[in-house]
C-alpha cells in the first residue's frame, strides 16, 4: 500500500512546515495529501467500522490516526475541531521567551491552599515543555528565579488534569487539561522576596483588593532560569482627586437597643460601615492618613434641628423597641447639656468591610438618639491642609427617603450544629508469639525502619563484600524477612533475630544452612 504511515507523516509534516507555524484545517491536509500521493485500490475502498460502511476512502482515516498519534506525542499542536499547526523550537526563541503575570492570591499564597505559585500563559506550553523536556514521565524541574542578581530557588512543573469525567470537558476542549505551573511553596527564602518586592500588590490582594498597579515579568535566561523584574503603573483610583465628604445612612446595627427595629436585637456595635474596603485609599486621602492631630467635632446644632424633625418618630412603639415621648425628652436634654463636641474617632477594616469607630460622649449620643434607616451622617472637611492635620465636622441631618431595611433584619441565623468527629473504633492488636513464624506487621515496620529497606547481607554470607569497610548489599528490591537464628534450630520471631535480605542472599543463607 502506497499510503503507509510514514509516507503519510511524511506528507504531514511537509504540508505543516510550508504553513510556517500557521494554523492549518485538516481539510487542507486531506488536499496536500490527495494532490501528493497515489492511491491504490485499497486506499480507495470505504472501511467498514463496527460493521457500519462509511462515506470516506480509508486513506482520510489513516491520516486523522496520524494527526492523533503525533499530537499525542506533542510533535503536532492540535487546536481543536480539526485545526493544526506546527511548530520547531529553535535556539533563539529561549532568549526571546517572555510572559507578564499580575500577582493575585495564589501568587502569594493568600488562597484556601495557599499555593505559592500561579500558572503560565498556555501559548508558552509547547516552548516550555521542549526547554525542560517536561512529560508525563518527567512533571517538574527545579529552576531559579533571578531578582536583583540574586538567584531565589522555585519549580516549574507540568500538571495533567482529568477532564474525562463526567460533567467535565468534550473531546475537543481535552488539551487543555494541561498547564504548567511556576510554584515556590517549599522555599522560605523565595516566598519572603516575592512577599517584599512585591508588597504594594500584597497589601491590596490581603485586604482583598484587586491588583491592578504592579506587573510581574518573567524572561526565561540561557542557563533556564527565570529573570524576575517588576512593571508598576499608574492603578486605577486617581488620589489627586478628593471626595468632598463622605455619607452614609445609618443602620439598626449600629444603634442602641431602645431605638432599634422592633425586630432586630442586641445592643448595637460602636463601628460604623461607610463603604467597600477596596476605597481604603479614598478614605484614607479623605482623613488626610489619619494624621493623630486630626480634630473631629460633631455639630449640635443640626443634631437639635434633627431631633425636632424625627419627634413624630418617638411615638412609633410597633417600629421601634422602646421609644417614647419621655426618652424624646431625655434625650434632647441630654444634647443640649453636651458640652464636649469632640469626637475621637478611628477606622477599623475587616477583608471586606470599612467602618468608622468613635469612643467619645458624643460619639455615643449619636448611638442614642439616631433612628435608624432615616437618619444621614455626613462628615465634611471644614478646614484642609496637606503638610498637617485637618479639621472635620460630623453632621446629623433626616434623610431625604427611608432606606429599606436589610431582609435578613430580625431573623435568627441558624447557627450549624458543629459535628463531633467519630472516635475511630481502636483495633487491639495481638502480638505474634514468639515461637510463631509469622512476622506481625508492626515488627516489620520496626525491622524495615531499622534496616532502611536495604539487604543487610555482609561478607559472612557473600565473600565478594569487603570485610574491612563493613559493605553490605544494600538492595532495595525482593526484599525479604529473615532469621538471623533460624527458626527450624530454635530462633525466636524477636526484633533482634530478624533482619533484612534480597531474595538472592536469602537463598544463599538457606542453602548454606541445608
């Protein structure tokens, strides 16, 4: 037959390499082939598979076996749905090998695994594994990332998924399966520099940020190394831009239980939620850094003018816990006998979450007289200056429109029954006697342990083993367990009587013992 399969993986190859590197349909391969080769009468004939005749000559189903067989050994790049493309690794192309990567949680190992690694871009793959010859009999290899002429150990390693499964990937979606990972997990020394030099990235993806200012960027070296630099530009928040003031409606959390929704409970919390922890740098450009000679007063003008505004408000019983035209009156008075307006306020900050944290009289008011969801807190600059601290002033005014409570308000969380782990049943173990042969499985472990999983068979038993130095055998294959004594002349199954032996000496022994 004419079109055997090298005459085919010939044509292949020739119709792939005139590509240079262009992806190809394989449509243009059964053309090349066809305008190529000669045919016989076999080639022509339909094969008949699973008893089912087929449309197509039989040569269209060699070259697709072809295709598949030099794909599979990633000699050929299969792109799916019938596309090829072809490409030779040549010597100039490792010094031109390049990628970026933007450090996110698994590049500092902020995930659930904390991986310390990330995966590089897939066009990179065929170089890569061709550079480090990486296979499924060969998944890693140790290199060095270079950073300020130092050399940081690290892996990069090939990592096969099992996308066959159900529920996962199509044929055509399966070469995907494999990435190729750069991973400093093992290594103290690399995580600590990818941690420092890296620190404006850490401290936005720790606080759960996105980073978007800083680039890491790997050039592969002669030596297959890895020539770490860093690319910052400019993120996306322009600090030159302040916010005038900051807002916010003030919810039942915060306030204290005798004015809170009659269906929420507790005593409130001193922090107030302003915004998204991803605006840190906004609020903190708004507090000047939080320069500790910042002054913060509250306004009690406008928090009178408020309480004459929401008096209505005192005689909802069946909205709130336990207001009342009495603790309306209390309340006013205490306002108007405030004589402290300054309030010593802070921030504090969770992964997600931004809040304000006050610990003065005043800042304790605000918690007592503030109805929730129809009460603003408004907190503007009222004197600025760049090189010292600034002024603030705090205002309570009635929102404009009631904001709509939190549909989780009032109801009780189900708090998860925490499981017990099961004791694992304790299994007694019955120790072998000693006048038995058989071996117990925690004496082998000790008998392996101490003899390292090596035949300990010295020139007594093999006199080609040098005396003098003590040489064991020292193979790890066939071992079996012996009696130094033998157990057919009175030796015990004892941890000191029993030793190590490749299947070969054991022989030996046995025979010289006969």
């Amino acid at each position: 037959m004419v079109t055997s399969s090298e005459n085919l993986r010939e044509l292949i190859y020739q119709k792939l390499v005139k590509a240079e590197g262009k992806i190809i349909s394989i449509s243009e391969i059964y053309e090349f082939v066809n305008d190529n080769c000669n045919f016989d009468e076999m080639d022509l004939i339909p094969p008949n598979l699973y008893g089912k005749p087929v449309k197509e000559p039989r040569w269209k189903r060699n070259v697709r076996n072809v295709l598949k067989s030099e794909s599979d050994k990633n000699n050929i790049i299969w792109k799916g749905r019938g596309l090829y493309s072809y490409y030779q690794l040549e010597s100039s192309s490792i010094e031109s090998l390049s990628f970026n990567v933007v450090p996110r949680k698994t590049f500092f190992g902020l995930d659930k695994s904390q991986a310390h690694c990330f995966t590089i871009p897939k066009v990179n793959n065929l170089e890569l594994k061709k550079i480090y010859n990486l296979s499924e009999k060969k998944l890693q290899d140790n290199i060095h990332l270079i950073y300020n002429n130092k050399k940081f150990p690290a892996i990069i390693r090939l990592v096969i998924m099992d996308r066959s499964k159900t529920r996962k990937l199509a044929r055509e979606d399966l070469p995907s399966r494999e990435i190729i990972q750069l991973s400093w997990i093992s290594f103290k020394e690399t995580k600590n520099m990818i941690k420092k030099e890296f620190n404006y990235s850490f401290n936005i993806v720790s606080r759960g940020g996105n980073n978007e200012a800083e680039i890491a960027k790997f050039d592969i070296t002669e030596e297959k190394n890895f020539q770490v630099s860093l690319i910052k530009k400019n993120p996306k928040i322009e600090l030159n831009k302040k916010i005038k003031s900051i807002t916010c409606n003030i919810p039942s959390s915060f306030v204290k239980r005798n004015i809170k929704l009659a269906n929420d409970r507790g005593n409130g919390e001193a922090k107030l939620y302003i915004g998204s922890v991803k605006d840190k740098e906004i609020f903190d450009q708004f507090f000047n850094n939080w320069h500790p000679m910042n002054t913060y007063e509250l306004n009690k003008v406008d928090l009178l003018l408020y309480l004459q505004d929401v008096e209505l408000d005192f005689s909802k019983q069946s909205k709130y816990k336990a207001v009342s035209k009495k603790l309306y009156r209390e309340l006013f008075d205490k306002v108007e006998r405030l004589e402290e307006n300054r309030i010593d306020l802070t921030y504090h900050e969770d992964k997600s979450r931004y809040y304000l944290r006050g610990t003065s009289d005043a800042w304790k008011l605000i918690r007592q007289t503030c109805l929730p969801l129809i009460t603003t807190l408004l907190i503007e600059v009222k004197s600025n200056n760049d090189d010292g601290p600034c002024d603030y002033v705090v205002r309570i005014l009635r929102s404009d429109e009631e904001r709509a409570p939190n549909p989780t308000s009032g109801i009780k969380s189900k708090s998860r029954k925490k499981k017990t782990p099961r004791k694992p049943k304790q299994t007694t173990i019955k120790p072998m006697p000693e006048d038995s042969r058989t071996v117990s499985d925690d004496l082998k472990d000790r008998v392996w342990r101490r003899d390292q999983g090596m035949c300990q068979a010295n020139y007594k038993l093999d006199s080609r083993l040098d005396k003098n130095t003590g040489e064991i055998c020292g193979s790890n294959e066939n071992l079996e367990f012996d009696h130094i004594v033998p157990f057919s002349r009175g030796g015990k199954t004892t941890y000191r009587n029993l030793q190590l032996l490749c299947r070969t000496h054991n022989r030996i022994k046995s025979d010289k013992e006969i």
